[in-house]
C-alpha cells in the first residue's frame, strides 16, 4: 500500500503544471532576442503572464515551433500582445 501511495504521490507532484509549462516556453522563447526585448517592457511582460490568449499560445508546443521558426508568426505574437496590453 506504501508503494502504491508513494507512486500516486510521485505522480500528482511530478505533473507539470500549466505554469511551470508556460514559464518553460518562456525561456525557450528567451533564446530569440526580438521576444526578450518584448519580455523587457512591463506592460509586455505582465500581458505574456496574464492574459488568456496569449497563454493559450505559448501553451501550445506547435505554436511555439511555429513562433520561433517563422518571421511573420513572430511578429503575429508581438503584434498580438501589444494590441492586448493597450
């Protein structure tokens, strides 16, 4: 039973979290340097953090391939978070 308990526990604090994975695409992002000069501004900063949309995005592994691959899905993300952080 020790054994079982131990697995399940295990199991529920092992489990990334959605921020823990968000923080994750973050630093994966961080490596472009048009998304740290994004990330350096505070209103920027606390849109990436915050807001549901942009969370959705950076949540998703193909989006973020996509981001980091190709010019203009880069620059649909920036655009994106500054319409929503006016």
């Amino acid at each position: 039973m020790d054994e079982f308990k131990d697995l399940l526990s295990y199991g529920i604090l092992m489990k990334p979290t959605s921020y823990s994975k968000l923080k994750l695409a973050i630093e994966e992002l961080t490596t472009k340097e048009w998304f740290r000069e994004l990330y350096k501004v505070p209103c920027y900063n606390t849109t990436i953090w915050k807001d549901k949309q942009v969370k959705r995005i950076l949540l998703d592994s193909q989006k973020i391939k996509m981001i980091k691959q190709d010019q203009y899905h880069a620059m649909k993300f920036v655009n994106l978070v500054k319409e929503l952080a006016k």
